[in-house]
C-alpha cells in the first residue's frame, strides 16, 4: 500500500469524511480572489484579516520549505439541522427591508410558536458551534496522521482556520468538493456541514484531481439569504453577513440590520439548508458526536440565556464556539433575537436586561422592547431613561419608546 493510500484509509478510520491531497505550489486564483475581495472592503470588520494575511496564506510553504504535498481533510459536524428547525418568524424579503411590524399578528404567530416549542421562544445556533470547540477537536484528529508521517521521516505540520491557510482553495484543489454560490465546499455525498484541516507536509504524496462539478443554474442560497450578503455568486460581502454580526463584530448591531438577523443567535445556517446538496437527510455522525463530546441546545430558550451572569455563561459556554461572542455578545443577540419574534410576554425577561451591567446589552433590550410594544414595555422604557447614564442607550431608549407610542418623558441629557 503507497503511502498516499495509508494516510487516506488512516483518515477515515479517525473520522473524516473526506481526504484528499494536492500539491504544495501556491493557491494563486485563491490568493488573487482573497486580495481582490480585501481591497473591495467585503472583508472589513475583520481583525485578524489582511491583505498581507491573504498572500501568506497562499504559499503552503510558507512555514515549511520543504513542503511537496498538501493533505485536505474534511471532518463532518457531529449535529445536521433537521427540517423542523424553521425560524420563529417569517423572515423579510432578500436584501433587507425593515422586518415584520413590531406588533403584527402576534397571537397566531405566538400560538403556532409556542406549540412547536414547548413554550417560551427559542433562539437559533449555527450547527458547527454545538460541540466543544472545533479547533481543539480536529488539531487532536489528526495527530495520528502527523504521527504517522514523522515516523517515515517527514515533516508535518496542521492547520486548521485559525492558521494562515486557504482551506476552501486547498480542499478544492484536492477533489474534497467545489466551491459553492455560497462560497462553501460542497462535497458529493456528503454536503457542507462539515469543518476543514490540513497537513503541509515533505511527504510526495499522489495528487487527486480537482472535481469539475458546478451549483449550475441554483441560486437558492442566493436568494434566502435576508440581508443580501451573497452579492455575487461565491461572493460574500461579510458587512451584510449575519454570521459576522453574531460572532465577529463586538458592538452595536446596526439598525438596518437588526430585524434582518431573526431568530439566529450565533452564526447562520440558511444558505447551507436550502442547498439541495445538503437535501438528503443525515443522521448523527458517531465519530464525531464522540469527538465534539456534550452538545450545547440548538435551539436554547432565550429568556434563560438573558439570565446569565459571568460565571453562568463561562460554565455553559466555556467549552464551545460560542464562548467566542463574549457574554455581552451573546446575549446582546438574544435580545434582537426577542425583539423579532415580538413575543409580549418576554418584555419581563427584557426589562431585567435593561438593568444588565453592560450598555450594550441594556441597548440592544430597549430596542427590543420598541419592537414589543404595550404598556408594560413603554412603562419599562421610561423608567430605564429616567436612569440611564449611556447617551447611546438612552438614544436606544429614545427610540424605543417613539417605536411603542408617544414619547411620555424626555431623555435625560
């Protein structure tokens, strides 16, 4: 058996769906698109993202001089969102536009919403983030692999996307899959729920041939998308991509934005669940629901989660993608998640984040409340601006109560 052979059948006995390898030259389509799509500001918002990062990535041999091949390896996420998992609310029309009125058809939307649910709305989580933290799990995964190629007398080293590497451009030059019109690797057979790696290593591995698949004539993620972020197909604006608001950004969500995100908590999934290579039903993979280990609720109870304190959120989150948004972050997007599904009965759990310790989730819960509506969320509303001390979440404040009804006391200056 070639060597090529052993990592590949090594690879699926630890778990991963789908292994390919390509050579080490550079990712040169990869690194062009990347640079491209930088300089036309798709790109902002990103910290840890940059033009030079972009040309860094795209040479595998970067960090290891010798290199001669590139392993891609694709591990499946160990939780797929089923049909039922539907949001709270419809969703507006692609693009953006204002959302669905604060107060409209509230009672049959609420009863159908509480007999799915068991009561009580419910958020949304992308379904890579269930497990414990990706990153962790496929670095251990492909240790034996690493090992395996040391011991013949090869360098090895692995990346996962918090590395400088294209993974999409190396599993697509490896055969993984193709490159969808919602920029995810889509692989025959297996979907885009899956988490990318790679081994650079010194070894002269058999190279497999990219695949010369296409989405074809389908643009149905283009089209679900509610905020318009895949401007071009295989093209992501992330300043419009809800996954980056959720997770990336770290402050005030902006306004327009805001009724666009839905019910969605953390990450988004809708361009991967209306893809029709993600149609046939799977069931949990048992690899990897034994490498991610407990797995948190994809659809957790929104008021709990605005109850968290500091330690609670670290117990329930420390282990998981989602420990990343920070508690403020978190449920700053429950609150907006709330303020969507316009549920009255959650102005309580509201009223309490308006007394939260950090200004941006008290803001995000007044927006929230504007969007409920009632006497009880203006009664709130007003007393919060009688106390504010933040000018932006009296602002929020303002607003909210202009959002409820004729504005009863002024803001505080």
């Amino acid at each position: 058996m070639s060597l090529t052979d052993e990592v590949k059948r090594r690879a699926t006995e630890l778990g991963f769906c789908s292994v390919g390898v390509t050579g080490a030259e550079r990712f040169s389509l990869a690194e062009a698109a990347a640079v491209n799509r930088t300089q036309e500001g798709l790109m902002d918002g990103l910290s840890w993202w940059s033009e030079a990062r972009a040309h860094a990535s795209a040479d595998p041999r970067r960090a290891t001089p010798d290199a001669r091949s590139v392993i891609a390896l694709a591990f499946p996420h160990a939780i797929f969102p089923s049909p039922s998992d539907e949001p709270q609310f419809p969703f507006p029309a692609r693009g953006g536009g204002p959302g669905p009125p604060a107060h409209a058809s509230r009672a049959s939307v609420r009863s159908e919403r509480l007999r799915r649910s068991g009561g009580g709305p419910q958020g949304r989580i992308a379904a890579y983030a269930l497990g414990r933290d990706y990153h962790e799990v496929l670095l251990e995964r492909m240790q034996p692999l690493v090992a395996m190629l040391r011991e013949r007398g090869h360098v090895a080293k692995t990346y996962v996307d918090h590395g400088w590497m294209l993974d999409r451009a190396a599993a697509a030059r490896a055969g993984l899959g193709w490159l969808g019109k919602n920029t995810n690797l889509l692989i025959p057979g297996v979907g885009s729920y899956v988490l990318l790696a790679e081994i650079v290593t010194s070894a002269e591995l058999e190279p497999d041939q990219p695949l010369k698949k296409t989405c074809g004539s389908c643009d149905a993620c283009m089209r679900v998308c509610p905020t318009g972020a895949l401007v071009e197909p295989g093209v992501l604006d992330n300043r419009r991509c809800i996954s980056f608001w959720t997770i990336e950004h770290r402050g005030v969500i902006p306004l327009d934005i805001r009724p666009l995100i839905g019910d969605w908590i953390f990450g988004c999934d809708l361009c991967q669940e209306i893809c029709p290579v993600n149609a046939k039903p799977a069931s949990p993979d048992t690899p990897a629901l034994e490498a991610f280990g407990p797995m948190i609720e994809a659809r957790p109870r929104l008021e709990q989660l605005l109850a968290l304190d500091d330690d609670a959120f670290r117990a329930r989150f420390r282990n998981s993608a989602v420990w990343r948004t920070r508690r403020s972050g978190l449920l700053r997007n429950v609150c907006i998640a709330l303020g969507n599904i316009a549920d009255r009965d959650s102005v309580a759990a509201l009223s309490i984040a308006l007394n939260d310790g950090e200004p941006l989730v008290r803001g995000h819960a007044a927006w929230a409340l504007g969007r409920l509506g009632g006497t009880a969320a203006r009664a709130h509303l007003e007393e919060a601006i009688r106390r504010e001390t933040d000018a932006w979440v009296r602002d929020e404040c303002a607003q909210a109560l202009q959002a409820c009804g004729p504005l009863v006391v002024p803001s505080v200056v």
